[in-house]
C-alpha cells in the first residue's frame, strides 16, 4: 500500500471552515424560519448555497491537504458532482428545521437522508482521484465515518431546529453548536480519508491537470471564506433589519393602543369619556332589551368646583377631579361604568335594576364626595348633585337617556345641592326654560338690562339712614323685573357670576360716589358677594379697581359674604378676607345663624358686621326660642367687637325689640323696600329719619 500523509497547513483551515460554516447554516436557518413568502425561499437558497460550499470546501480543503508518492489530481465534472450533493443535502437540511415541530421520526429520517448526502458527497469527491486500481475501504472507518456522517447530521439538524429562535444567550449557544458540528463534519472527513488505502502501484487518472495543489486550496479557502463571510454578514444585517423593524412595529403598535385609549379616556382621570360611555351604553341597552331588564344612569354634577377652581388655581382644581374619580370608582363595581364627560361632569352606568339600589348607590356617592378632601395643604370640601334615570322607563335612546338625566340632576341643584333626584317628565320643561333663561343671561350683559336697587340701612337708635344695600334686578324684555334668586344659580354655573359681580361692585362704587358728590358723604354701600366670585382669584383686584376708578374711599365699601361661603373653607376665607381688609373695604358676615360656623374661626375672621338673617327676626318679639337666639347673637357680636344688623325688620314692635336688645343697625321693609338710585336718592334728600312706610 502506498503510504499516504496530510498537510497539516492546510488540516487547520479545513476544519475551520467547517466550523464557519456549521455557524453560517445556524444563522440561515433562524432567519429562513422567520422570513415568509418569497423571502423565505430566497434565504433556502442562498443559505444553501452558503451551507454546502462550505461543506464541500471543508472536504476539497482535506483532500488537497492529502498527499500519495505519485501525482494527484480530481476530475472537475465529478468534483462538481460532489459539490452539487453538498448543496442539496445542504438545502434538505434547512428546510426540515424551519418546520413549526421536529419529532423524533422525522429527526432520525432527516438524519439518515442527511448522512448519506454528506457521505455521498465525501466519497463522491474520493472518486475524483480516478485511481487505478480502484481506491480500497477498511470496513470498520469506512462504517464509522457513515455513522459519523449520520451522527452529525442528526446533532445538526436538532441544534439548528432549536437554535433558530432568539434568545438571551444564543450568540454563546451558536459558537459552541458551531464548534461541535464542524470538529464532528471534520472528524467524519478524516475518518474516511484513513479508511481509504491506496495499492503499491496505484495511478491517479486525474493527475496532470497542471494546477499547483498548494495554490488550489488557497484559491477554494478564500472563495468559501468570502462566500460564508458574505452569508454571514448578509444574515446578521438581516437580523438586525428584522429586530429593528419588530421593535418599530412593536413601538407603532403600542403608539396605536395610546392612541385608542386616549381616543376613548379622559386624559386628566383616565377615566371613560362620552364616546366608550355612549358604546357601554348601547350594549347595556342591547343586553336589557333582550333579557327584559332595567337598569339605571346617573349624572353627577360637582357643587362647589368653579370655586375651588378659581381660588386656588386649576392645578388644583385638575388634583380634585382626580380625587374625585379615585374615591367614586372605589364604591361602583367593576362591571359598571364610571365616565367623565368634561369639567366637573361625570356620569355613572351600573347594572342596579332596581330604584332603590341606584338610590341606595346614589347615597353612597353624595356621602364620599362630601367629605373632606386634602389637596395643596388646604382641606376642599364640596358635594355633588345626582340625576338619575331608569332605562327604558325614562328614555328609550342615549339621547334621551343623558338629556333627562341632565334635567335631574339640574332639579336636584335646584333643590340646595347635595342631593338626588329621580328623572320625572315635569323636568324637561324646566330644564328647557334654565336653558332658555342662560341663554337670555349671556344677552342681557350687552343689551345693559340690569340695574341696582338699594335698600336704606339705618341707625338703630337714631333711625336714620347711615348707608344701602345693592341689590341685583334685571329687567327681562318679555318676563319683566326677575329677582336674583331666579337667575344667580344660573349666573353661577355658567361663570357668569364673575363678570357680572364686578360691574355691579362698579356700579355701587360709582352710584355711590355721585351720592358723596352731593353731600351725603358719611354713606356707605353693601354688596353682596356670591360663593364663586369669593372664590375668584381676580376678586382683590377687582374691588381695588372698582374703588380707584370711582375715587372713593375703601372704608365706605362693605362686602358682605354669607355664613355658609365663609365657612366652606375657614382656612381659605380667612386668606381672602384678610387681602380684602387690607385693601380697606369693610366685611359683613350675611345670614348669621342659618350655618354652621366654628367660633375658633369666627374670631380669626376680620370682619366688622354681623347680619342676623332675617328668619330669626321674624317671629320677634313674641318666640322665646329667636329671642334667645337674637340676644346670644348680638353678645357674641359685641364681645368679639363687630357690628351687629338684623334684617327683615317689618314691624315697630321688632324695631323696639332689637333696638332694646342692643342692636346696631337694622334693615327691612319697615325702612323701605329696594328701590331705583333715583327713588332712592329722593329719600336722601328728603331726609328719612325713623321709620318709613315706603
């Protein structure tokens, strides 16, 4: 036999393209596996290509490194034939693993069919050599490089099946596969290249092709080198293409799920905005039609919040809703619906079939609402009024539905806040004449159809007038002279209030100027100040500028804010009324005794009048109970030094009374009913003194 030996320069980089390649076939299958379509086949292709070359390349490599006493050479058709068996075991290979499942069968099949291409492709190559005689097999390497050959194939394929998904550590997972398929493809070539025996006198019908072996194998390294680097690199950027595409459609994806929640969520309470309100809806409308069902819709209006909004900023105001939102959806179940519809509205859809439940629900929310809320270290404190309807009894579409329960919850403000109503039909007519009556409000401004009356408010022992109520009137185009008590909440909830309390601080300002340009210097003038102009942050300045235009002197300007404004929030009253008595004007407390008022904060209060609402005055002087409640007035008013006035004085023996009780000023129509400025003007100049039956 002759004797045969290897090159070991070029031992080394056969088995390193092997491992190259091993590592290339891992990458290609993970991306034919992702890839889809036309995409996919591509990749089967050229991962393929890429594969086999370097198999093929990895066994040229070794055959070149091999070298007999006499001349070798390959025959090129079957050297071709070798490297189109590496390419279709190659493509075999790739396509069984990009499957969704690789059992076992199928993996032991694939396995045999694998093998036998890699061996055909060995020995396939061997036969290029063309010797003669005919090249002879040791039996026992030549079974073992089969086995080898099957073996490979068979870890190969499982690696690459489940290599073909990402993971944290499949960089680490796919050199060591890579280095564990090319040393076994390597050690299945050299063991057959030692089964292989060569007889004494053997020729190689292939030698002469005139090629430098040594040159030949450097031309095959580098070609299959580029070919793999170029696979390689191509299936890398790919990758990265791929994972920056799923990341941008991940991140589009997310971006869209914002955006549809935002679409259908209030973006301050995330709680569901009209349009999911008005889809819940319509499905519970649907799913009680069907099973012959009532449920009920209730419409919540918060009490208070223009005024925490404008005293204290909407920064605050926004904190409140959110609380708000928080202790509501902590009472209502998970099936049911609480939804905000904008400003302080919120609307709440619960399966409750029955009025008493929703009753029962609607107790619960007025009860969380009312208490205390802690927000930018002030306690807030305000309440809510709640419509409700029952469907289909009060309405048969969503329109109707909201519409009626609106009107309700209109009613229940109309009745002190704080309350619920159920829809009645009676209602709607008077929500539409609220609507009709805003609408008219907003007109009234700039058609000039309000004036002031005042009402004469006198010494108590003298009886003559020291000073004047303003009172608000409107004089409605068709409805005639409209008291305030008719249009002020409407004033109040559109925010209205605001701009009209300040022209009428102007226009008592200037009214009263006018009366001091005629001689009647020592009057004073008295407005009344709504809950949500006191709690306007344009307040203070608004009585500075009404006082400047009109040149007068702040001590003749007395506001009065009643008992239960004041006490709404102490510590915030006492802040405002503090800038208001720092400007100079002069403080009443109105309607005195129908509250709630904490004497630890009524004597931090700098005011300078009490006003004894006029209920107490009444039944004077024959009840004991407003007797008692009188004098104990007047001695708290006396003792913390502050004026007392006693409204709604209509009789001389009332008069006597309070005037023997020790009261200071007093005010009814036993002086004289609200009258224009000029009818008001002729009982100046007549010089009222004591009672009066104007």
């Amino acid at each position: 036999m002759l004797a045969s030996a290897h090159n070991l320069v070029l031992v080394l980089p056969s088995i390193l393209i092997a491992i190259l390649a091993s590592y290339t076939a891992l990458g290609m299958a993970g991306r034919i596996a992702a890839a889809r379509g036309r995409a996919a086949y591509g990749w089967l292709v050229g991962g393929a290509c890429a594969m086999g070359i370097g198999i093929w390349a990895m066994h040229f490599v070794g055959m070149l490194a091999f070298s007999l006493p006499i001349p070798l050479g390959y025959d090129p058709v079957i050297t071709a034939l070798s490297l189109l068996i590496a390419i279709a075991s190659s493509a075999f290979a790739l396509w069984l693993v990009t499957h969704d499942s690789l059992p076992w069968h199928r993996l032991l099949a694939g396995a045999l069919l694998m093998g036998s291409g890699i061996i055909s492709m060995h020995y396939t190559g061997m036969a290029a050599l063309r010797m003669s005689p005919g090249i002879q097999y040791i039996p026992s390497l030549f079974v073992a490089s089969i086995a080898i050959a099957i073996g490979v194939s068979g870890i190969g394929l499982w690696m690459a099946f489940h290599l073909r998904r990402r993971s944290s550590h499949e960089g680490l997972l796919r050199v060591g596969a890579a280095l564990i398929m090319g040393l076994a493809i390597a050690g299945m070539h050299y063991t057959g290249m030692a089964a292989a025996e060569f007889p004494a006198g053997s020729i190689c019908g292939a030698a002469g092709a005139g090629v430098d072996s040594g040159w030949l194998a450097l031309v095959v390294i580098v070609i299959t080198m580029a070919v793999l680097g170029i696979a390689l690199v191509t299936s890398v950027l790919d990758l990265r293409l791929e994972s920056r595409t799923a990341k941008l459609a991940e991140s589009l994806a997310s971006a869209n799920e914002k955006l549809r929640h935002r679409s259908l969520h209030d973006s301050l309470t995330n709680l569901p905005n009209r349009v999911l309100l008005e889809d819940r809806l319509k499905q519970r409308m649907h799913a009680a039609d069907l099973e012959q069902k009532q449920f009920a819709l209730m419409f919540m209006d918060l009490d208070g919040f223009k005024a925490v909004n404008d005293a204290y900023g909407h920064h605050v105001g926004d904190s409140l809703l959110v609380q708000v939102a928080r202790r509501v959806l902590s009472e209502v179940r998970q099936q049911d619906t609480i939804a905000r519809l904008g400003g302080d509205e919120f609307v709440l859809l619960t399966g409750l079939v029955e009025p008493d439940d929703a009753a029962r629900l609607a107790e619960s929310m007025l009860s969380i609402i009312r208490r205390p809320f802690q927000l930018a270290g002030h306690e807030l404190r305000i309440s809510t009024s709640i419509g409700i309807v029952m469907y289909p009894r009060d309405g048969a579409s969503q329109h109707d539905l909201l519409t009626n329960a609106d009107a309700a919850m209109y009613h229940s403000k109309s009745l002190g806040h704080n309350t619920y109503c159920f829809f009645q039909t009676s209602m709607v007519a008077n929500a539409q004449q609220q609507l009709l009556l805003l609408q008219d409000l907003r007109l009234a401004m700039e058609r000039q159809e309000f004036d002031l009356y005042y009402q004469a408010k006198v010494d108590a022992k003298s009886g003559g007038i020291i000073g004047a109520e303003a009172l608000l009137r409107w004089h409605h185009p068709v409805r005639g002279l409209i008291l305030p008590d008719a249009f002020i909440p409407a004033a109040e909830r559109s925010g209205m209030i605001v701009q009209l309390g300040a022209w009428v601080l102007g226009e008592a300002c200037r009214q009263l100027q006018a009366w001091h340009d005629q001689g009647y210097g020592d009057m004073s003038v008295a407005v009344n100040l709504s809950g949500l102009q006191f709690g306007h942050t344009g307040l203070v300045g608004a009585v500075r500028d009404a006082l400047q235009r009109n040149n007068l002197e702040p001590r003749h300007l007395t506001l009065e804010v009643t008992e239960t404004v004041a006490m709404r929030d102490a510590d915030a009253s006492i802040l405002i009324l503090r800038q208001l008595n720092d400007a100079g004007v002069r403080i009443a407390i109105d309607d005195f005794g129908t509250g709630y008022s904490s004497l630890l904060y009524l004597k931090r209060l700098p005011a300078h009048e009490l006003k004894i609402d006029r209920g107490f005055v009444r039944e004077l002087p024959h009840n004991a109970e407003d007797a008692a409640i009188v004098s104990a007035i007047l001695a708290l008013g006396h003792t913390l030094n502050l004026l007392v006035v006693a409204e709604g004085v209509e009789t001389i023996a009332q008069q006597r009374f309070l005037t023997a009780l020790g009261c200071d000023s007093l005010q009814g129509y036993l002086f004289g009913r609200p009258l224009p400025s000029d009818q008001f003007q002729y009982i100046l100049h007549s010089s009222l003194r004591g009672p009066s039956g104007v």
